[in-house]
C-alpha cells in the first residue's frame, strides 16, 4: 500500500467516526433546542465540568491532529480541519469557560443563525458519513501469468 492509500483510508477511518458524531450532535442538538438554555446553564453551575469536557475534548481533537495531517482533497480537508477547530473549542473550553459559556449563551439566543450553524455541521457530517461508508471502487483484478505453465508431470 503506498502513502497516497494510506493517507486515503486514514482520512476514511476518520469520516466514519466525525461523520455520523456531527450528524447525530446536529440533529440531537436541533430537536432538543428547548432544552439547550438549560442544559448549558446546568453545564455551567459546576466549575469542574467545563474543565474536564475540555480536557476530554481536548484530548481527541489532539488524536486527530497528530494522526491526520493530510490536506489534500475535500475530505481530508474537512478532518483535519474539524481537529484543529475541535481543539481550539477545546482549549478555550478549558481556560476562559465564562467567556465560552456567554458565546454558548449568546448563540442560543440567537436562533436561526444557532439552527444555521447546526445544520451546516450536520452536512458537514452527511458528507463525511458518506466518505467514510461508501463502497470502494471495484477495480478489476487481473491475472498473472506465471512462469511455468500448467503442465502435466511425468512420471
């Protein structure tokens, strides 16, 4: 396998995971939008959990960053990107959790532009979903001649 498949099937392990992860927090997200407002001022009332949320995303978004650092082609693109913004996210998480949490704030109050910016990820994650689960191109499989032909053996 030579570093053009390896970096392809890498960018392809990537989407299978990011992809569905971004359709289902999208959709997750959109359908319980009633409930967001509370669930982020409950996220807020305990210091820890900003601190470790960020620890953890911090900790995968750095897996995808060190692991894929290809930038050739649409989907690898998308991945490697989605590991350094996911990494970013991750690392104000950590050290500014009020001003995260009064952005987290002002989004949500903002609503068509927070359903705009969820729907976005959701396609963003139907694109990777299906980079990440198409079949692969069937190539055809030729066959090799081998040196000796097939001869009966004498006795």
């Amino acid at each position: 396998m030579n570093t053009t498949e390896q970096q392809q099937l890498r960018t392809q392990m990537f989407a299978r995971v990011l992809g569905p992860f971004f359709v289902l927090v999208a959709a997750t997200t959109v359908a319980r939008a009633s409930d967001m407002r509370a669930l982020l001022s409950d996220f807020e009332a305990n210091a820890a959990w900003p601190w470790v949320t960020g620890a953890f995303l911090l900790l995968a978004s750095l897996v995808i960053v060190a692991l894929h650092q290809y930038w050739r082609g649409a989907a690898a693109i998308t991945v490697s990107l989605a590991g350094w913004v996911l990494a970013l996210r991750a690392l104000f998480l950590m050290a500014f959790p009020h001003a995260f949490m009064a952005a987290a704030d002002s989004a949500i109050r903002m609503t068509a532009l927070w359903v705009s910016v969820d729907l976005f990820i959701g396609l963003v994650g139907l694109y990777l979903t299906w980079v990440g689960w198409r079949p692969a191109p069937i190539q055809p499989v030729t066959q090799t001649e081998t040196s000796t032909p097939e001869l009966p053996r004498a006795a």
